[in-house]
C-alpha cells in the first residue's frame, strides 16, 4: 500500500509520521486490498481556530472510482481519526457489496417446474 501524505501547514508537516502510522493501523486487516491512499491535511480557516482542521482521505481500489471520506476538527488527531473512522467503514461497506453481488451472480437460476 502507498501512502501519499500531502500537507501545506507546517503543523501537518510535522504529523506525516503520525499520521501514515495510524493509517496503516486502521487499514491492516484490508491494506493488500488498497494500492494507494492519499492524506490530505488542511487548516481551512488559517490561525482564527475554530472547527478549522481537515482530513480527506482517498482510497484508491482497483477497477472501481475511489472512496472519499473526510473529516473536522479542532485538532489534527480527532480529525485524522474522524477520517478514518468514515475511511474504514465505506471501504468495509463497498467490500461487502461487492462480496454479495459476485455472491448473487454464483447463484444457479431455478429449474422451471
């Protein structure tokens, strides 16, 4: 799994360790099933604080669109862990989609009466 963190905020400059190690917790179980994923860290409102810190997270799957999920907070950690909280669950979701359709379609039809 490749893992591209992209940050402007010097603040998120210094969580990119942080940051990639926790995603690669979250993602353990399902990380062969991922090629790649992108952080993005942003401080929306600049120093005004607030409700201010973002975390988008894409995972890219093959032979499919990639999965989005973000997150705000006021801090870099809730928001990361916001993230991947929403990350690791549409990505749980999609997988078991997928898992019932193939599912479906292995099905034999009916024999007529």
């Amino acid at each position: 799994m490749e893992v591209i963190v992209e940050t402007r905020h010097p603040e998120g400059q210094a969580l990119r360790s942080v940051a990639e190690r926790r995603l690669r917790f979250v993602l353990r179980r399902l990380a062969w099933r991922i090629p790649r994923v992108t952080l993005r860290l942003a401080d929306t409102n600049g120093p005004r604080g607030g409700e201010d810190k973002e975390v988008q997270v894409t995972l890219q799957l093959p032979g499919s669109r990639p999965l989005l999920a973000s997150a705000r907070a006021r801090d870099w950690h809730a928001a990361l862990d916001g993230a991947l909280e929403r990350a690791s669950q549409r990505l749980l979701r999609t997988l078991n989609r997928s898992r019932q359709r193939l599912h479906e379609r292995s099905r034999p039809e009916p024999l007529p009466t």
